[in-house]
C-alpha cells in the first residue's frame, strides 16, 4: 500500500485587522469647495467612537458618500510607524483630500482598519501593514480609477471576472455565483 503524501506547502499566517467606521469627518467651504475643518478635528480623537482607536495601527480610508447611501473610497493611508491620531489628518493628508474633494458633492467620511498587532521581540510587523494597504488600494483603484493615491494605481492592464472580480455592469453569467461564494467573495 502505497503511503498517502503529505503536502509540504505550508500554511501562511494570518494578520487580522479590524474595520470601524464609518465616521462622518466635518468639512467647511462652499458646496463643491469643501474640505476637512481643521478646528472640529482637534477634537475629533475625544469622541467616544475615535477615543479607543486614537493610538492604534493599521490602515484608512477615506470615502465619500452620497444621499442615496452608496459610498466610493478617495483615498487610501497607512500607519505603520505612526498611529491613526498623527497619521489621518497631516497636512499631506489635507491637501490631497481637498484636491479630491474638489467638485464633489456627498459627506466625506473615514474608515479606520486596525491592526490587531502580534509584537516580536518587541517590534511591530509593519510590512503587513504595508502589504494590507498596498492590498486595500488595488480593491479600491478597481472602484474609483480617480482615487487620490498615486502609490500603488498604476496599472499596465485591468483584469476582470464577469460578475465575480471587478464584476463590470450587466447581467453575471451563471458560474459567477458560485464561484464568488467557492472564493469566499459573498460575506
């Protein structure tokens, strides 16, 4: 009887991060003309739902969202060295969200993905860090092609999988579905 092969590919580790938001983030200026208010966002930390994330790490976003609910991100960040207090709202960051802001209309607001941070020899992984937002700008370049970012947008082709992958309008074709849910895409 022959003896049953053991796979010799090992598993990688898994980095988990965490989701909050979204935060509404106060803008002043004309319709059209908006930015960030940088005197409400001295305060912004205090709040109870910023409170707790103040001085963790990990990766944003910034969207915008319309009346109708639906929402398209303009701007991907990382913390990494630094943490979401001193890194969301530099001054970089305020002039690339104004310039994004720039004729568009909808609420801005904020997504803060927390790193649930392992520490060897007591140093942070931050090249997960990295790679989660070098990840987390591919997804959302697939959704908005005019996203703030220039790190990480450039792009010699798009790919695409009807209705599974950067789906594309129009009706999915029937293996969509299940290969979405084998994937595990669907939740």
């Amino acid at each position: 009887m022959a003896a049953k092969r053991r796979s010799t590919a090992s598993v990688p580790k898994t980095y988990e991060f965490t989701p909050f938001g979204p935060f509404n983030i106060p803008l002043a200026g004309p319709a059209r003309n908006r930015y960030p208010d940088h005197e409400t966002l001295k305060v912004l930390w205090e709040r109870p739902g910023f409170r707790p994330l103040a001085d963790a790490r990990g990766c944003y976003v910034f969207a915008l969202q319309t009346s109708g609910g639906g929402s398209k991100p303009i701007y991907v960040g990382k913390t990494a060295a630094g943490k979401f207090r001193g890194a969301c709202f530099k001054d970089g960051n305020f002039r690339k969200l104004h310039r994004g802001l720039e004729g568009e209309t909808g609420r801005l607001v904020l997504f803060l993905i927390r790193y649930e941070e392992e520490r060897r020899a007591g140093r942070r992984n931050e090249s997960v860090i990295g790679a989660m937002e070098a990840h987390l700008i591919t997804v959302a370049y697939a959704r908005n092609p005019n996203l703030i970012n220039k790190q990480g947008t450039r792009r010699k082709w798009q790919l695409r999988i009807k209705g599974v992958i950067n789906p594309g309008q129009g009706k999915p074709p029937k293996g969509a579905a299940p290969l979405r849910k084998t994937l595990g895409l669907d939740g």
